[in-house]
C-alpha cells in the first residue's frame, strides 16, 4: 500500500539520519589511508584530488561501499549501525591523457574483505604484489592490475578463490611459474573464465597439466618465458594465445581433443589460437583446421614441417586469417585455405602451382593479402582481371616467372629479394616436399 505524502515527507530525515549512521569499516579505513600513503599521482594525473580528510572515505574517487551483511565481527549489530564495507575499489582514472598512478601496493591492501572488485589502472605502480592478497580478499571477482611494473611471483593466495572470474596482471614485470593451484577448479563449474598474463616476460616452467581441466574461455599468456609442451586445451576456451614463449614439442591430435580415447573433450568454441614465435615442431595437426569456430590461426616463426592438410568440413569453413608463415612446412597449397581472408606461407619449402581457387579468391578481392614470397612454388594461375587496389599479393623468390609486377608490388618492405628463386635452387616438386633446396 502506498504511503501518504505526508508520512514521507517525515520520513526522509529518518531515512537520512540511517544512512549517515552507518560508517566506514575501521580495517577498510585504515587501508584506504594505507593505500593513499602508498601511491600518488603521476605528473598530470588528478585522481587523489577527492581523497581528502574533508571527504567520508565512501566519497572518494573509484571508492564505493555497501553494507556487509555477512559481517565477521564476533557480536552482531543491529543493521543500522552495521559499518560499510568497500566493495569496488578503481586506482586510476583510465582516462587515455591521464599517465596514471605511481608507489606501491601496500600489503593492508588484503583487509578490505568485502571487495569483489578491484583494478588498478595502468600507470608506474611496482613492487610485489602482496602475496596475502588472496587470503583477505576472498570474494574478489575481479582483479585487474594491468599495465604497471609490477614484479615478483603470481601470488599463491590467489588460488582457490570462490567466485573470481576474470584474473589480469598483464604488462607487468611478473617472474616465476603460473601456480598450479590458480587453475585448480574451487566451485562447479570453475569460476576462474579470464587469466590474462601476457607482456610479463619473465614468467616461466610449464603450463600446469590441470589447464586442461579449467573452465577458462580467454586466456593470455604471450610475451613470457613459458617452456614446456603445449597440455589439451579446455574445451570452454575461445581465445588462446602463447605467443613469443619458448614452447617445444608437437602439436598431436590430443591437445585438441581429437586425440585417442582419454584425451580432452575437442575445443569446439575455440575461435583465435595463437602460438607463434615459439619453438613447435613436426607437422600441423588437421583437427587445427578442422576446429568449427576457428576464425584466427597463427603459427608463424616455428619448426613445423611436413605438408599442410586441410580436411573437407560441411559446411566449408572460413578464416579471418591464417599464418604459418616463417616454418618448413613443405608440399602443395592446399586449395581449402582459399577460404581464408588473409593466408600467409611465406618463407616454407611448399611447392607446385598456386591453387587456382586461391588466385580467384584475391583477384575477387575475398582475400585481402596472400603472402607466398621465399618459397618453391612453380606457378600462380592469375585470371585475366585487374588485382584489387586493397589486395597485397607477394609471390618473389619462387621457382617461377612472376606474373606480373603486381606479384610483387604488395610484398612488405622486408620481405627479400623481389626476383624469382636462382634456377640451381629450384628442384622437383618431390625433391624439395622431401627437404631439398635451399
């Protein structure tokens, strides 16, 4: 039942008096002074005009706090003197003028125990981060520390959170192993769905073998030190990279699930792989190409032998980009990679003519960039059209006359000598498919 107007207009100075009874938590004041003490802005940043003794702490910028009604104190208060808690907690603007935040975190940063989500933005911050931040913040969601110089181990603490959902220490200067436990499923299905780690490093060993077992569907761990052979990947995961890592082994049918029985569940909603600059080796598996959501498939500048087999997929499958470029993969093109908007096989040993279905698909202007330079392949079957002004096409150093100067037009500024491969290099297609040549 609606109340009188009248009975509201008294009201609201009740209302008031509740809301300006409640105060701050005394642990998440002390480290919120804690936190002030420890950072400050970087020349032009203006993000701690607002944390002043003027303020309530619940007024100060990126702060916002609620009630706690899962309270730890040892007596039970009633709920209009139960103390705030800071439940989000954002250090930095974000803005893209803004240069951020510099100092260090300070270990009291683990007593705001009702924060679920915190972010420090990008900026100069460094030091560890504090290794019992996991321990008092249980019921983080959200942890994004990105962008700073940050060193130090991933804290153990962090592993076995409850509802943590999305984990990013990106663009740091973290050192030592991911630990095993942070993947560690701790609720059904896993909370963990977003690890971001890239542009560390220094981070190193082996992805721990319960990878496989996460429910992760993003993860990022280029730009590191990670050794070690590539573990089945989850089947949740959507986006991979181990990019620029020093990564070995052969790429079997079991990392992608299609292996034998006992192996992982096949990555069905796997759409961007990346595992370039990395030391693989043998050949390129087919359940790769055969993966149904695969729209981005980078191998560049690995070991990988062998031909390239594409297997027949209903319906035909399409790729925003593939490359394995940079390789020693020999044999012919396979005709099914025409289906790709940007294919690069650059520097490999393949050899034979260019498939026709390829050459269509550039001069129709379906894919943007075709880079084959430095390889053995004997022919490109150009139609009689013009080559679209947004096509780049580098066919130089093959064993063939180039078609035209369009051939080599496109070839970016370091790809090589722009003629046709010396005629004492190019051999049989058998001979160079079985690692002759030069």
């Amino acid at each position: 039942m609606a109340l009188p107007p009248l009975l509201l207009v008294l009201l609201i100075p009740v209302l008031q008096l509740g809301s300006q009874a409640a105060t701050l938590h005394e642990r998440d004041a002390a480290a919120l002074s804690d936190l002030r003490a420890s950072l400050r802005d970087l020349p032009g940043s203006r993000f701690f005009d607002s944390w002043d003794d003027a303020r309530s702490p619940c007024e100060y910028a990126g702060v916002v706090c609620a009630p706690d009604p899962d309270g730890d104190d040892e007596e039970p208060e009633p709920a209009s003197d139960t103390p705030l808690r800071v439940s989000v907690l954002t250090l930095g603007t974000g803005l893209s003028d803004s240069p951020g935040l510099t100092g260090t975190l300070p270990a009291s940063l683990a007593a705001l125990g009702a924060l679920t989500d915190l972010v420090l933005y990008p900026g100069r911050v460094s030091g560890p981060i504090p290794p019992g931040i996991g321990s008092g913040l249980r019921r983080l969601r959200l942890l994004s520390l990105s962008g700073n110089q940050l060193t130090g181990p991933v804290p153990e603490s962090l592993a076995g959170l409850p509802d943590l959902h999305t984990l990013d220490l990106g663009g740091n200067r973290l050192s030592g192993a991911i630990p095993a436990g942070l993947l560690l499923p701790s609720s059904s299905p896993p909370s963990l769905r977003v690890l971001i780690l890239a542009n560390n490093g220094g981070l190193s060993g082996a992805i721990p073998a319960n990878f496989s077992a996460s429910g992760l569907f993003h993860v990022d761990l280029s730009r590191n030190a990670i050794a070690g052979a590539l573990p089945p990947l989850p089947p949740t995961i959507r986006y991979f990279s181990a990019a620029a890592n020093a990564m070995q082994g052969s790429l079997d049918g079991a990392v992608f699930g299609s292996g034998p029985s006992g192996s992982a569940a096949p990555a069905a909603d796997l759409a961007f792989l990346d595992l370039s600059m990395n030391n693989f080796s043998g050949p390129v598996p087919p359940e790769v190409f055969a993966l149904p959501s695969l729209s981005s498939l980078l191998l560049s500048r690995n070991n990988f032998t062998g031909p390239l087999t594409v297997p027949a997929a209903t319906p035909a499958p399409w790729w925003d980009v593939v490359d394995v470029s940079h390789n020693g993969i020999s044999g012919a093109i396979p005709e099914a990679l025409a289906a790709a908007g940007s294919l690069y096989v650059n520097n490999n040993r393949m050899c034979g003519d260019v498939p026709a279905a390829v050459s269509r698909s550039v001069f129709a202007g379906r894919m943007a960039t075709f880079y084959a330079q430095h390889n053995f392949l004997t022919g490109f079957p150009a139609p009689p059209l013009p080559l679209p002004d947004s096509a780049a096409l580098c066919l130089s150093y093959n064993c063939m006359d180039l078609p035209s100067a369009s051939a080599s037009d496109g070839c970016p500024i370091v790809a090589g000598p722009m003629e046709a491969r010396p005629a004492d290099q190019c051999r049989s297609s058998g001979s160079v498919a079985s690692g002759g040549g030069g």
